[in-house]
C-alpha cells in the first residue's frame, strides 16, 4: 500500500472515534417467565412483568413455586423475588397518587372558587369602608375644629350686637325720630295757628 493512501485510511479510521457519545441507561423493566417445570427448564408459559404480586409456595436456592392473584401457579427462578416493592411500583403508585392529589386540590379549588370570590368582594367593601370611614374622620376632625372657633368667637362677643342688628335699629329709631318729628312739628303748628296747618 502506497504511504499516500495510508495517510488517507487514517482519517476515515478515526471517524468512528470522533462520533458523538450517546446516553443511555440499564432497563429497570424485567420480564421473568414463567414454567411449569420447577427448574424452570422448559418454555415459559407466561411473562411476568416488574411489579408483579404473587404468593411463594415453596422455595429452595435457586427456584421458587408461585401462585398469582388469579390462581395461576409455576416456577420462576428465586433470584429475582424481592421482599419490597420494586422502584417501577413506587414510581407507579406514586405517580397515581400525586394525580389524585392533583384532582382533588383541582376539585377544592373549584369548591372555593366561590367563597374566595365573596371574600375578595367583602375585602374590597372593608377597604372602601375604611376609606369612607377615615373621610368622615377628616370631615369630623374639621367640623370640630371650626365649631370650636365658633365658640371662641362666641364667648369673646357674648355681650355684643351684630353691626347689622345695630345698623337696623339705629335706622328704625332715625326713622321712627323723623316720623315723631314730623308729627311735633304738625302738632304745634295747629296748636298755634287755631288747629291751621301753616308750614
């Protein structure tokens, strides 16, 4: 082989090695058969699937008599019986668990979508009410304010007339004087003058 066309192999060598790393993980999903021989040396009659309940009749080493849930009975081999639920159980049985947890915080939801609803509008009644309140609080504190100016006012003129009243009577007794006036003055003219108006 010519040193040129080794040269080109030796790329086209390292490409498997350059490929990309893939992930991978160990299947957690056994399949145990089933036989009917107890060494289990014939063709199994039935796959048994992980998490699989059955009840162990007898047990030696390497091999066990099982019978399941539905009255079957035959041999499996012992090695792969657990005493505890295996990982694919859990993992089921709690996945079943948390999707009736999730149905029934769904349902309570819904059960007090209807008080949380009235208990948002009686909160924005109390905020609106304490608003209100606080107003009148405003509208009271100045209320009082002003009152007690009124009685300040009050007891420093207690013994004083408004101008106005003073104004009205002094025009009535100007009124009333010329009036009188008049009447003297009429009086003593035809008192004079032999009951005569003379001006």
């Amino acid at each position: 082989m010519r040193p040129f066309t080794r040269l080109l192999l030796i790329p086209l060598a390292m490409a498997p090695l350059a490929a990309p790393a893939e992930t991978a993980w160990v299947t957690d999903n056994l399949r145990l058969g089933l036989h009917h021989a107890a060494d289990t040396s014939d063709r199994a009659f039935r796959t048994l699937e992980s998490g699989q309940e059955l009840e162990v009749l007898s047990r030696d080493v390497y091999y066990a008599q099982v019978r399941l849930p539905d009255g079957t009975t035959g041999y499996v081999k012992a090695a792969y019986l657990v005493n505890e639920k295996p990982a694919v159980l859990i993992v089921s049985e709690t996945r079943a668990e948390v999707q009736r947890l999730q149905a029934e915080i769904d349902r309570l939801r819904e059960q007090f979508a209807g008080p949380a609803a009235t208990i948002a509008a009686l909160e924005r009644q109390v905020a609106e009410q304490a608003a209100r309140a606080q107003e009148d609080a405003a509208r009271i504190a100045e209320l009082t304010r002003q009152n007690e100016a009124y009685a300040v006012k009050q007891e420093r003129f207690r013994y004083t007339l408004p101008i106005t009243w003073v104004g009205a009577a002094l025009a009535a007794t100007l009124f009333a004087g010329f009036i009188g006036g008049l009447w003297w003055l009429d009086y003593r003219s035809r008192k004079r003058h032999g009951g005569l108006r003379i001006y």
